[in-house]
C-alpha cells in the first residue's frame, strides 16, 4: 500500500474494531514483523513462500469457529431487546 502498510493497518483496524480476526498473509520471511503483527492482535501470519492451503483452510475454520461464538454472545447479550 503506498501510504500505509499492513501493520499500521492492521493497528488502526484493532482499535476501531477490536474484535476484528485479522490474518496476515505476507511476502515478508521476517521474525520481527510477525511479531509486531502479532502484537497488535493479527490472529495469524502466513509466510507466502511456505503457504500451504491446508494451513490457509485450517485458519479459516478456527477464525470461523470464532467468530460465531462471538456472534452467538453477542446476540445472547441483547437478546429481548435488553439494550
């Protein structure tokens, strides 16, 4: 991206929208910036040159899992109208 990259991205999204799943899907084969991507919440960093879409599948399901136990409490918290 020419004015941001995917960390500052991925930031800004983690703060406006916590419970955001991010997966971080990089060119970049650098411990750091898996690290710092991890840092700001991304629930995963995939490494393109040793991807495996096995891997990238496996992720999807778990992230799916999630997010529909977060949606399931969520919905649970306002279910009849109790805003």
């Amino acid at each position: 991206m020419p004015f941001m990259d995917g960390l500052e991205l991925g930031r800004i999204v983690k703060e406006r929208f916590p419970d955001t799943v991010i997966i971080f899907l990089s060119g970049y084969d650098d411990f750091d910036y898996a690290q710092k991507a991890i840092h700001i919440g991304a629930s995963e960093y995939l490494f393109k040159a040793g991807f495996k879409k096995k891997k990238l599948i496996s992720v999807f399901k778990e992230d799916k899992a999630y997010c529909r136990i977060q949606a399931t409490q969520y919905f649970a918290k306002y279910k009849g109208g109790q805003y």
